[in-house]
C-alpha cells in the first residue's frame, strides 16, 4: 500500500532502483558501524541471487504496482509460497503432503477467477504481479542451495545481492527516464518507509528465515500479508473488486490461511 502511494510520485522502475539502491547503502552503512568486511563472499552466486531477488521480485512488483490494484497485486504476488511449496519439492526434496496439494488447487482456483482469462483486457499487470511472486520463490530457493555450498555472512549476503540487483534496475530506470520524482513530504515518507523496512530490514529477515528454517515452511511466514494488503487497500484507497475478482482473491487468502493452520496443527503433533 506505502509502495502504490509513493508511485504517485515517481516512474516505477525510478521508484525500484531507488529502494534497492539506498537499502543495500543502508546495510553497507551497518556493516561499517559493526565492522564487518565489506568485501563479497561468493560474488558470483550472491550476483544471481540478486538478479532473482531484487531486479526480477522488487521490479516486476512496483511494475505491476503502477496499473494494477495494491489488494490484486498483494494477493498475486504472494502466491509465492505456493511456487515455493513447488520449487522446493522440485529442487531441495521438500515434498508436498495432502493437504498442501488440496490448498494449492483452490489457489489455482482463484488465481484464475483473478486473471479473468476470459476477460483479458488489462492483464499484464496481473501477470507481472505473478512473475515477481515466481521470481520470489526461485530467489528463495537459490539463496538455500546458496548458503548451503557457500560460508556467507547473512548481513555481507543481503547487502551485496541487494547492491548487485539494484544494477539492472539503475539501467532500466535510465532507459525509461522520463522526469525526476515529485519530492513531497508524502514522497519522501514512503520512499524512507521502502528502503529501510521494507527493502533493508525485511530481504535481512527473510533470509534469515529461510537459513533457520525449510524452504516450504519459510514461505508460509508470509501469508498473513495479503490479508493486510486488501484490507488497507479497501479502507485507504479506496479498491472495491468485483464480484468474481473478490471471490478469486478469497479463495486465495483462504488457501493460504488453510495452509497455514494444517502448518500450525502439524507442528503442534
């Protein structure tokens, strides 16, 4: 929602380079106080990591952002515990249980009420919104087999990936130049709000979690988030769907809440 209200103000891909640029300055600037080495471990697959992680998620998002609705786009983009469910299966040999299969098809299911294919007027914000969540779940699943062939500091790895993602979307943001943002107070709050909570702090957490626990079981720290995007996407923008978008979307977040409490009921056996 603080990302849909800042592009008001700014070009999207300005807006990404922007956040990802000064939220790596940001740790570096951590990294300095707490005198670690500032010198990059494993530069190459940090490199691929942030090409994943920061230019194909953050971009793809605050693209998709632009056009499409901030409840659409929340709920979109975090069908990426289910591309990680499958990514995980498919690459670390986390398998899939019954009930993980049941929640996935109803997702489906209301992933297509969404995308209204019969509908496709309008769609490519809804697409880039599933591509940054695809792009998520793959960074996720990297940055696993990353730390497992690799000894990396977690502040030295969220820094330099950050860094090196936020390259591409410098050219991007050059290429597509065509005006500099409208530095308000509103402007300045949101942008402030992106690189250090949601850019700087919450890529550090997230890896976090993904080294503390399995990759499918990480996702799922996720998915209370599109309940809160829809929520305050209704109440301070404004975003009323329509009727079978509305249920596509319920249908999602009630997949990704099932999931969670067979998680939760799991792990309490």
């Amino acid at each position: 929602m603080v990302m849909k209200i800042a592009l008001r103000y700014v070009q999207p891909f300005t807006f990404s380079a922007l956040r990802t640029f000064l939220g790596a300055i940001s740790l570096f600037a951590v990294m300095l106080v707490l005198r670690r080495p500032l010198r990059p471990q494993a530069w190459g697959p940090t490199a691929v990591l942030g090409l994943l992680q920061t230019t194909g998620f953050v971009g793809l998002l605050t693209w998709a952002l632009q056009d499409g609705g901030a409840g659409k786009t929340a709920v979109l983009t975090y069908t990426m515990p289910f591309w990680l469910l499958f990514m995980a299966w498919l690459v670390l040999g986390e398998k899939l249980k019954g009930f993980q299969w049941v929640a996935s098809g109803i997702a489906l299911a209301g992933l297509i009420l969404v995308l209204a294919p019969w509908h496709m007027t309008g769609a490519l914000s809804e697409f880039l919104a599933i591509g940054g969540g695809f792009f998520w779940a793959a960074g996720s699943v990297y940055a696993k087999l990353l730390r497992k062939n690799h000894e990396v500091d977690l502040l030295s790895l969220t820094s330099w990936q950050m860094l090196f993602g936020s390259l591409p979307l410098l050219a991007i943001a050059a290429a597509t130049w065509t005006g500099p943002p409208v530095w308000s107070g509103t402007f300045i709050a949101a942008l402030v709000f992106n690189v250090v909570l949601g850019n700087a702090l919450a890529w550090l957490l997230w890896l976090y979690i993904l080294h503390a626990f399995r990759a499918g079981t990480a996702g799922l720290a996720m998915l209370l988030t599109p309940v809160i995007g829809l929520s305050s996407a209704w109440i301070q923008l404004g975003e009323h769907p329509g009727l079978v978008e509305g249920l596509g979307m319920l249908a999602i977040v009630a997949a990704l809440l099932l999931t969670g409490v067979w998680e939760f009921v799991r792990g309490r056996r």
